[in-house]
C-alpha cells in the first residue's frame, strides 16, 4: 500500500477496546534524525466508544504528509478528542551520551508518564520499550496507520517544531526555525560558517564529517567525539 494514499484507521484500537483494554496509547517522536535539537515524543489515548471519533479527527494522518499549519490546525483537534495526552523531550548531549534509540525511547517513556489517565497498552511506531511493562505493539509505518499513533505523530511534530523556533532566538544565524534541525544544505552551510552550537548532536556523522566539533566553546557533557 502506498502510505501517502493511505489513512490511519481506528481497527487496530478498537479491537484493544473489544478485548477490554480502554485506555490505548498511540506513541510517536518527531526528529530523530535530525543534526541539532531535541527528540521528542508524544503519547495520545483517544476516547474508546466514540461513534464520531472518526469524524472529529478528519485529515489526521502522518504529520509528515501535513503542512505546518495543517499540522496546527488538526492538533486542536487531537487534544480537544484526546483521554489523555502526553510530552517527552530528550536533550541533544542525552542523544549523544546514550544514542538515538536509547534517547528515543526515553523521550516516549516521559511521555508516558505525563498521561493521566495512564495507558493499559501500548501502539508504538517502529521501536518497542523493554523497560515499560505493559503489553505493547510495535508497528512499521504505524502514523500511516493508526489513528492514535498518527495524533501522536502531530503532537510530537509540533511540539518540537515550537521548540526549534525558539533555539533559533538563542542561537541566531542556523536557521533552526526553517529547517528545524535537520541536514538541509542552508544548515551544512551555517555549519561551515559559524561551527556547532550547544544544541548540536556531536555524535552524528556529518558533525564528525565537518571537522568543526571543536570550535564549540561549550562542548556537550558526555560528547563522543574524540
């Protein structure tokens, strides 16, 4: 199936509600390959025994396939829905102290923890969480379809969105509002320019690759460049 015809459905959720399970979690991260910035995760539990659940979250989906302010727009919606949602953000010296995977399912467990009522089961997109004990499914592709994941998707995508355009106030001239992080050619470029700052991931390859870790005047605790 192509994801980017496709729509995230609530099967797999409401199956878990048949079986008795009321509280689901979808669960998703938003810049895990990013250079600079935060990962953050989101966790959202939809209402079970909603006949218009659907209907309320119309255009929902992988915030990938969403402009920035389709992505604002269908948030309202999400938490207006929401049981419960939550946020977790891992720093980029945690990223790079304990690696991507390890930070990524950190950021999903804070998230966990902020949701009130708390979850009975689990809908994770690609990782697992050995350490949450509590039954859980993880899903290849799962924002592309499963509703809770895909609100998920959204909540963490803005989060770090909003979070990324305030490092642009703190760190001028990398323009982290328009690329957000990520290794477009303008942000290789500032890089060039200006070297990294505090909020850069010094354990990803292109920071390594650019020779320019150490011109930061304040290098990250537990930083694995050598």
């Amino acid at each position: 199936m192509n994801e980017q015809n496709s729509w995230p459905t609530l099967e797999v959720e409401q199956g878990l509600w048949k079986e008795g399970y009321r509280f689901v979690a979808g669960i998703d991260e938003a810049g895990r390959g990013a250079w600079a910035g935060p990962v953050v995760a989101a966790a959202v539990i939809l209402p079970p025994g909603d006949a218009e659940l659907a209907e309320h979250l119309a255009g929902v989906r992988d915030s990938k396939l969403l402009s920035a302010r389709q992505r604002e727009t269908l948030l309202e919606s999400v938490l207006r829905c929401a049981v419960a949602w939550g946020v977790g953000m891992i720093p980029p010296a945690e990223i790079d102290q304990v690696g991507i995977v390890v930070a990524t399912q950190r950021a999903m467990a804070q998230a966990l923890q902020a949701l009130s009522p708390k979850a009975e089961y689990l809908l994770i997109d690609h990782l697992r969480l050995p350490e949450v004990e509590l039954p859980q499914t993880s899903l290849p592709h799962g924002d592309g379809r499963i509703l809770s994941i895909a609100a998920a998707s959204i909540l963490a995508k803005v989060s770090r969105d909003r979070m990324m355009i305030d490092l642009e106030v703190r760190f001028p001239g990398y323009g982290f509002a328009r690329h957000k992080g990520y290794g477009t050619q303008q942000h290789r470029q500032a890089l060039s320019r200006l070297g990294p700052c505090i909020s850069h991931r010094f354990s990803f390859r292109p920071l390594r690759d650019l020779e320019v870790a150490g011109e930061c005047d304040t290098p990250p605790v537990g930083g694995v460049l050598p």
